[in-house]
C-alpha cells in the first residue's frame, strides 16, 4: 500500500502523462475505504476553454485502472475527477502568472484573515513570492508559504 503523499505524488504523475494539468489531489478517508480527489486541468486553458466531462470520465478510467492494479483501498476507494471549478486554487508561482490580474481571494493568517486581492507581480527568487495589491490600493509582497489558502474570485 503506498502513503498518502506517495499515493498523490503518482496520481498526479498519472494525470500530467495523460496530457492534463493536476490542479489538486487529495487523499482522504481510510485505509480500507479511500477517498482520492483529484481536480484536473487543461494546460494553459482559458475561462470556457477548460476540461469537459468526457476529459474527467478519461482521466477517471486511467486513474481506477492504475488503482486496481495497485490493490489501493482492495478496490474499495471512491475516486473523483473534476475540473477545478471557478474558484480555482492557486499553489504553484506558475499558476500565479497564469490568473496576473485577476481577483483572488488569500487567506493570510499573519495580516489577519481573508483578503480580495489582484497578483500584480510574481517573483521566482529567493523564494517563490507574489506582490499582491490589497483593498485601498495597499500593495505588498508574500511568500507562497505565508498565503495558507488562494482561490479564484467569483462572485455569484
């Protein structure tokens, strides 16, 4: 049986083999009873230009066969392949370039909560930041490590 990391570190592999972006894949549930989420994308994809339901149904079908193959869960797992929806998260600097512009709601602990905010500026070095502009135009570079969670902006 693999450990959870190991477990998400293959399915991710698996996806990008397939020709898809992982946007987020979780290990939940038990041992015995699995529950593996996977959220995929199409590299480089536009707002309506993302995956469809026939693309997750493919992914999904590769993905159970690997799992099958593998004993995960004795074939017990429950496994879910989705599109990243519209409030996409956002962990990696790439992405980050990717949504430059548009709104973004952080949650950063250190400053105080959850925040709307627009990236104006990525940096790769010393370590992966992003300046962000916050309400009242206020603008200030975070490491990715001090963001504890980012998602697209919506609003419904």
């Amino acid at each position: 049986m693999l450990e959870r990391e190991a477990l998400e570190r293959e399915l991710a592999s698996r996806v990008e083999e397939l020709g898809y972006e992982p946007v987020e894949v979780r290990h939940g549930g038990t041992a015995r009873r699995p529950h593996l989420t996977v959220r995929i994308d199409r590299p480089g994809s536009e707002p309506g230009h993302g995956v469809t339901v026939d693309d997750c149904a493919r992914v999904s079908r590769a993905l159970e066969a690997w799992l099958d193959g593998r004993g995960v869960g004795e074939g017990r797992y429950i496994l879910e392949v989705s599109s990243p929806g519209l409030d996409r998260p956002l962990r990696r600097l790439a992405e980050w370039k990717r949504f430059m512009g548009r709104p973004v709601d952080v949650l950063v602990p250190q400053l105080g909560g959850r925040f709307r905010v627009t990236a104006t500026q990525t940096y790769d070095e010393p370590e992966p930041a992003v300046e962000l502009q916050f309400p009242k135009g206020v603008r200030r570079v975070l490491t990715l490590a001090e963001i504890k969670e980012a998602r697209l902006g919506f609003d419904w």
